[in-house]
C-alpha cells in the first residue's frame, strides 16, 4: 500500500488527503518518523484537517515525544472547534487527559 501510495505521490498528485492516506499506512507499519513528516506536509496544505492533526499527536505520542504530541492536539481541538468536528474535538481531548495523566504518574 506505501508504495502504491509513494507512486500517486511521485507523479505529481500531492493532496493533503493523500499525505495523510500515506501517513496512515505508514503507522500501520511503525514508521512513526517517516509518517510525522507526511502529516506535517498535510497541514502545510490544509491547516484545517483535523484528522491530521489528531494523527500527529498519536505519531508524535508513540515517539515519546509528550510535549509535540500535545501541541498537536491543543491546535487540532482548536481546528476541530473551528470547523465545527466535535467528535474529532472529544478525541483529541480524550488523548490531551491521558497524556497529562501519564505525566503528572511519572513526575
């Protein structure tokens, strides 16, 4: 599916969708790095996606990066608000809870 996907990309149909499509598969192989990248250029294209942004916070949760992984999810509950997702807004602030509860236990 990656490379499938890397093809699209390669032929000069970029999209936020299609980043975001890629980094999903990319997760699913556990290349959280490579799929970070991916959803960065999403947002580049679309700052308003909030699924991506969600999918950042997870991509930057699972690389043990607490603090990235909040500032993602602090502006996709901004973005989500804003576009009206209120199911995207829940989600993401389902994880923000967590995280902070995970950190405040290690503390």
């Amino acid at each position: 599916m990656i490379e499938k996907l890397m093809k699209v990309l390669e032929s000069g149909r970029d999209s936020a969708v299609l980043r975001f499509s890629i980094a999903k598969a990319l997760v699913e192989a556990r290349q959280f790095e490579d799929a970070a990248q991916h959803l960065q250029e999403a947002i580049r294209q679309n700052p308003d996606y909030s699924a991506v942004w969600a999918e950042l916070g997870e991509c930057r949760a699972r690389l043990g990066d607490n603090d990235g992984a909040a500032v993602a999810w602090v502006e996709g509950v901004a973005v989500a608000i804003r576009c009206g997702d209120i199911q995207a807004k829940r989600q993401m602030e389902v994880r923000l809870r967590r995280l902070q509860t995970r950190s405040s236990n290690v503390s």
